[in-house]
C-alpha cells in the first residue's frame, strides 16, 4: 500500500514537472515561512473566511463588530471562545483599534476630548455626550459648518468637530451664530 502511495506522489509530481526533493523543499518553506496576521479592523471577509473556525456568518460578525482592542473582543460580536482560541495567533489588532489605554493615570486626568474614543461615539448627534467649556460664557464653534452655539443651544459642545472660544473670537474668526442662539437672544433682548 505505501509502495502505491508512493508511486502516485511519484507520477504526481512527475506531471507538474517538479521533482520530489524540490516539491519538500516548497513544501517546508511554505510550512515555515510565517504567515502575515490578518488583521481584525481591517481584513476583508475572505480574508477572514481563511481563519480556522471562522465561515462566511462569523466573518460578518467580525467585520460587524469592528473596531476591537483585542482578539478577545470579538466575544463580544459573538464569536465562540473555541473560535479566539483558534484564531488569536493568527491575528492582530491594528487599523481602525482604539489606541486610547485601558485605565488612564491618577496622575494624568483625561480632558473632556480625549475621553470620548471613536469607536464609543453614539449614532445619535443628539445622544452625545455634551462637552465641558473651560470658561463661563464660551461658545460652541462648529469648526466643519463655520456656526458656533451659545450655552443652551441643542447642538452646544455636542458636534463631532469643534472647539470652544469666547463669542467675539469666533465673529473674528468669521464663524456665524446658529439659528437656534440668534432667535434666543432676539427673543431675550426684545422682554
């Protein structure tokens, strides 16, 4: 039986034109070359599909998931423990991972910025969490949309881009006041 084995592998190799010594030696650097780690935040779902244990359902709860700090997240996007077992060697954490720490410092207080991660941001502009002026009385200067917001107004601290600047700052800076503060104001002066 082996001698038939043999023999196939023998005629196998024969026919692709590859001796047996040579088709080893592909075979072993294939075998020890390491293979590059698939990247959880950025692979494409083939690229996912490669990984032991992890079929067209499970790629799409990975790809679903993103972004993760660890393989261990992906318990999270319901990937069986059996499955990161498997695949947390063959893997990394790159791309689109937040690259904030786990536990900030004592010493170092996060500034209100800082502590909003992308990946924590809510799909909802008006569940976002309102950031803290340094100052009484500073607007809210919505740096893509060129209007700033006064203390009150919905969108006050609450935009993705923006910063905080005292109101005649940001009339110099050519920002213009949001509808929403102007009428307030208009209403207020005229009591």
């Amino acid at each position: 039986m082996a001698n038939v084995f043999a023999l196939l592998v023998a005629l196998v190799l024969m026919v692709s034109g590859v001796s047996a010594p040579e088709a080893w030696a592909q075979s072993a650097k294939k075998a020890a070359a390491p293979a590059e780690k698939v990247d959880l935040n950025t692979a494409t779902e083939k690229e996912l599909e490669a990984l032991p244990g992890v079929g067209p359902a499970t790629a799409k709860k990975i790809i679903a998931g993103r972004p993760y700090g660890t393989p261990q997240d992906l318990s999270k996007a319901g990937v069986s423990a059996k499955t990161i077992e498997k695949v947390t060697p063959l893997v990394t954490v790159g791309g689109g991972a937040a690259s904030t720490p786990a536990t900030p410092s004592a010493s170092t207080p996060a500034a209100p910025e800082q502590a909003a991660t992308p990946s924590a941001a809510p799909t909802k502009p008006e569940a976002a969490q309102a950031k803290t002026p340094p100052a009484k009385g500073m607007v809210w200067v919505n740096t893509k949309s060129g209007v700033f917001h006064s203390e009150g107004d919905r969108w006050y601290g609450k935009t993705k881009e923006g910063k905080f600047m005292t109101e005649s700052d940001a009339l110099k800076a050519g920002y213009r006041p949001a509808k929403e503060g102007a009428a307030k104001k208009e209403g207020a002066a005229k009591q």
